[in-house]
C-alpha cells in the first residue's frame, strides 16, 4: 500500500509508457489491450498517465486510437489524462477528445527541432502561444505543459547550451503554460548538471518549474531522478518496463524504469502512491498487449528486499 | 585521457572484476586471459585492482591461480595490487604472495557471517585482528582493508541494524585496519540509507571511512554511488561489465558497471583517471577468456554522447 494512503504522496509519478514508449515500439498495440493497460496502471495507484499523442496516423500509426484511448482513461477515478500534443491541431483534437491536460514539445536543440515538429524553436514558441489561447477560448479548466526536449544535449547537434534552454523555457512560461519540464531525451543528462540546470529553471521561471523526464541510455537515469529530487523536482516521469525513447533522435532509446523509480523513492521514504506488488502486475496487461517486446526493469527480476515495506519510512 | 593527467584523480576507481566477477560465474577464466585483461584495465588508467581472492581451490576453483596473477598485476607500473582474504590463512598466502593491499570481507549480517566464512562477527574480528598482526610482522607496508558485507540489508536475515554496521566497523578500526568501507552485498541500498550510513560512519571512524562497493541488482547502482559521493566517499568498487555478486547471498548479483559509473563521474567533471574508450576497449579481453558470458553496460552498449570529450568539466 502507499506510505501516507490518506494524504497526498511526496511526489507524482507520471506515467508515459502508453505514449512514449507505445510510440517507439514497431508494433501497434490493439486499442483493448492499451485500456487494460492503462486501467491496471491505475489500479496500481498512478494518479497522471499520458495515454496518448495527438499526431497524424500516417506519422504515427501506434496513436491512431488516441481519442478512444482517452475516452476510456476518463472512466478512471481520479487519473489525470494527459495527452502530448506537437502542435494546434494536435491540440485541437485532445480539447475534443476531454483530455485533462496536453503536454507540449519544445525542443532546445535546433536542429531536433526541425527534425521533431519540423519547426523553428520560435515558430514552436509561437504555436505554444496559440494553444494556450485555443485552451482559454475552449476548455480553460484543462492544464498546458511544455517539456523542453533535448535540455541536456542532443544526438544532431551534440551540446545545447544551458542558456537556451533557460530562455526556451522562460518563452514557454511567458506563453502562458502552467509548467515546464526538463527532458533529457537522448539521455546525455549527468547528475551535476541536472542539479544545476533545475535550480537555474527555479530562478528562471520560480514554481512554473515541472517535471523531470529522464532517459536511461547510459545507465544514469534513477541517478539523474535523484538529482532532480534533491533540487526540489517533486514530478518525474517513468515509462513502465523503460519502454520509450525518441523516434527523431537515433539511439536515444530508453525511458526511467517506473518500477525501479517507484522502488527507488519508496525505499528513501518518499511516498509515491504507488504499489509496487500492483505495478509490477500490471507489465502482465503490457506484455499481453506487447508480446515479445523486450521489458527493462531490475526490480522485478530482482524481486523486493526481504523484509521490505512500503510505508515503512527509512529517511 | 583522463581529465588532469598531470594530478591525482578526484576519486579512485577500485575494480573488482577479476575477482568479485569472476568467482562468481561458472566458468574458470584462463590465467593468460586474465593476465591479459588485468593489463588492459591498467592500460585503461585504472590503478587500483582487486585482481584474486586467496581461497580453498576446491571452494573457489576459478581462484585457484590467484598467486600467479598476483605475480603478473605486479609487474604493471603504479598499480595497487589487491586481494580479498576470508581468513589468517588467505592472508599468509595473499602476503607470500606479495600484494600492496589486503582487503577482508567482514558481515554486518549475523547470518550472512555464518554463511559466507562460517564465522560469528565477533570470531571475524578476531580474524581481522590476527591479520592485521600478522601483517605487522611480515609485511608493514601491505594496506589492510575491510569491507563491511551486507551493511544494508541481508537475503537471509532481512534488516541489518545501522548499529551493527557502526559497531562492527568501530572493531575493525581499532583491530587496526586503514580504512572500512560499506558493502551492498545483496543490491538491497538506497540513497538515503547511502547518505545516511556513510555519514554515521565518518562520526564514527573519520578518515579511515573507506570505499563504496555498491551492486545494480535493483537498478539503484549509480543513484547509491552519486549519493556516497555527495557524503564524501572517493574511492569506488565497480566491476567490468557488471560481473559479480556473492555466491553466499542468493539473487545479489551484479556490481555496478565499471564503464558506466567512470562515464557518470567523467560526465560531472569528477576525474577518475580512466580513459572510456580504453576501459571500453577492455572488455575485449575479458569477452575472450569468458565467451558467451553476458556482458552488463549501457554506455558500452548506447556510446559516448556527441561532442563529449573526457577533462572537458562540466560541474
């Protein structure tokens, strides 16, 4: 059970695998097989899962079903349903589709930006700009973020300057978003400079200051998750079984485990909310929907400690 | 090449792969391949190597020519030769032997002592006590080290008291040894308890806290590492490939990987005096003399980012 189950968690767990990484695997998982999915990630306590990207289904054929996908995620009490949207008309048709909150795109990189969205970094800013008008004029109760991709380097470009990233984001915030993450989408991200890039987001754009989206490309993600945590990141996004990755940035395959990260934080004595035992049930509804697609995490072949239990808190 | 080849490194990489590695899988690796892998870990810039343990042949018969090697290691300028030794007379043979450093594993964990030495803790202290002796009238210069095992938890017993690891590290300060480090033996740590045990440590023992030997077992390898470093600790066991475990500790397996602990410290600008790309190379050598043994790693595997350059620092 989670640590404090009448209060809120210390931190919000926000599950992507359904679009991050249902995206970046070949194989289309059926629509029935993703809504049992998402339900039993929900039964595990997953209180924000982005169950779907809004993008043309000749681009991507995994998405097609967004919208019934939505639908069915709405049924689950008390799950905020996120949706990722590239541009106004991805926007468009989650506002439609009732999703509670879209998630925006922006790359720092230049060069990814063009390859991603086939936009400029400021023609990206500008569309950000028209979906919080479209958000205001239609459905002003549903949350904008934006996650700034490659905010920690880039596999076209190699380094992206910090200061773009903080000017990228302060334009975001500035467009009238209510969060904006940091996303280490190729998985370049170090410790030091997640510390250091968060607390310069902090004094750039104060509590706008949003999640934390690491990859585990080289193996440092639950150490970048840490980092983030110790500057005061308190939303983190994890892809059940690592699914994931960015289908425009070659080799950057591999989201944060979310059962490792669950482990992780629980065993520091950080409630997530989250049940280990029931998560890790639910790769069975992944992997019936998956077959054969390959499953990271070490937690679940590594089993719990013995003697370990959530709630009890060690820190 | 390393990031300040002219100075000490920030830290010290301690591998452990000839050794943990080794005496944990089934196949025996040939003394030439061993030689020739231990040389192309030193030829990687790493000058600290746990290249045997002194044990019963028919115990551990994959440390069988442990003299031999150690006779090989010693020829390599500027390494520190070291061996693990469970008992006086592994030490004898250790010292006939000529090794520059001792180190004794020592549980916190009553079962666990039984189970891997046939020992009580206290009986082990004992031990390390006449080793220390021992050393004192053969070899005054050899370094005594000792490990504490299962400091963080136990497969057989479950919780492992903070106080038992505190007490059991106090004994073997005063039994004489340079330094104790704390062991996650069974891949059971968290961060906070990293941070938490290696402060309560340093009160105790001050200078002469030791290394952080910490296993991936539940993905949390690099996490616990990046929080020992936060706390202070600059030496760090890791293992090529992520070979390694504890034979007496069911399902602990796998040591941090060498190439992706240097890659995240090299990546925060934390000098470790190892070059990647040698260190990388080294894994040929090992993949000969043990082929078909699976090989752990997600830098090896994914690559060095773009524009990254080792001694460009980043903190």
């Amino acid at each position: 059970m989670p640590s404090t189950p009448t209060s809120a968690p210390d931190v919000l767990i926000s599950e992507v695998g359904p679009r991050d990484g249902l995206q970046s695997v070949k194989a289309t998982m059926p629509t029935a097989h993703k809504c049992q999915w998402i339900t039993a990630l929900h039964a595990a306590g997953l209180r924000e899962i982005e169950v779907a990207s809004f993008v043309p289904a000749q681009l991507l054929p995994q998405m097609a079903d967004a919208a019934e996908v939505v639908r069915h995620a709405l049924t689950l009490p008390g799950l905020t349903v996120m949706a990722l949207v590239p541009n106004l008309r991805g926007a468009q048709a989650a506002l439609a589709a009732g999703v509670h909150k879209l998630t925006i795109p922006v790359s720092a990189s230049a060069a990814h930006s063009l390859a991603n969205v086939r936009k400029t970094r400021e023609a990206m800013v500008e569309e950000v700009r028209n979906i919080v008008a479209l958000r205001d004029a239609q459905a002003p109760h549903t949350q904008v973020e934006a996650g700034i991709s490659t905010a920690f380097g880039c596999t076209l470009q190699g380094l992206v300057p910090e200061e773009d990233v903080l000017w990228l984001a302060a334009q975001c915030a500035r467009a009238g978003v209510g969060e904006v993450g940091l996303s280490d989408t190729t998985g370049y991200a170090n410790p030091s400079q997640v510390r250091r890039l968060f607390r310069r987001l902090r004094a750039e754009i104060g509590n706008k200051t949003g999640a934390a989206h690491m990859h585990n490309t080289r193996g440092l993600g639950l150490a970048n998750c840490l980092a983030a945590f110790d500057e005061g990141v308190r939303t983190f996004d994890a892809s059940q079984g690592g699914l994931g990755g960015c289908p425009y940035a070659p080799g950057a395959s591999g989201n944060v485990v979310t059962e490792d990260l669950v482990f992780m934080l629980e065993a520091m004595g950080v409630s997530t909310g989250v049940d280990i035992a029931k998560l890790i049930a639910a790769r069975e509804a992944l992997k019936a929907g998956l077959p054969g697609e390959p499953l990271y995490g070490m937690t679940p072949d590594a089993g719990l400690p013995k003697g370990f239990s959530q709630g009890a808190r060690h820190a």
